[in-house]
C-alpha cells in the first residue's frame, strides 16, 4: 500500500505482485523471470477534476539477467545487464470500463 502526493492529485495505491525466477546457464549466471502485478491507484484532489479518477493496471513482465561480476554484494569489476518488458491488458486483470488500460 502506497500514499503519495504529486504535483497534480493524491495517489493511493494497493498492489499486488508474484515473482517466478529460474537459472538458465549457470556459468554465466543467465536469470529469466516471469513478474505478475495486479494494481488499483485512487487519484484525488486533482487540479482538473476528470483526473479523479480509479485505475486499474494487471500486468506481465518477462525479463532475463546477466552477471558477469566478481560479487554481486560488493562487485569491483565485471558486466550486469537486465532486459524487461511489461504488458498490460484486460485479461490479465487491467480495468476495461469505462475505458480499457492496456500497453506493451
């Protein structure tokens, strides 16, 4: 749960979220993950009052990971990349009335 206030309205936000992590090649510490996100973020005291509003965002994102470092605690030398990508869509959860909230 989340409360925060912006320069334009209040956002109040409850998520939910479950990871999936498997190894693929171990010498190269080669890492995907599947991530799971359901959200609902309340807006209020908009400046404008249409930005009042509720969303509703339930998403994947795949990534993978590469760790190419002498220690991920305390690395001094070595290579870390991380690639993701996020979906959202009705059927994964995402509001669809009164407009639907997808991307890609």
């Amino acid at each position: 749960f989340e409360h925060r206030r912006y320069s334009q309205f209040d956002g109040q936000t409850a998520a939910f979220s479950a990871t999936f992590e498997r190894e693929l090649i171990h010498s190269i510490r080669l890492v995907a993950t599947l991530a799971y996100s359901l959200e609902r973020t309340r807006q209020e005291d908009a400046v404008q009052e249409a930005d009042n509003q509720t969303l509703t965002i339930g998403g994947v994102s795949p990534s993978l990971q590469v760790d190419l470092r002498d220690n991920p605690l305390d690395p001094r030398r070595g290579f870390f990349a991380w690639l993701s990508f996020d979906y959202a869509a009705p059927f994964l959860g995402s509001q669809s009335v009164p407009f639907p909230v997808s991307y890609a």
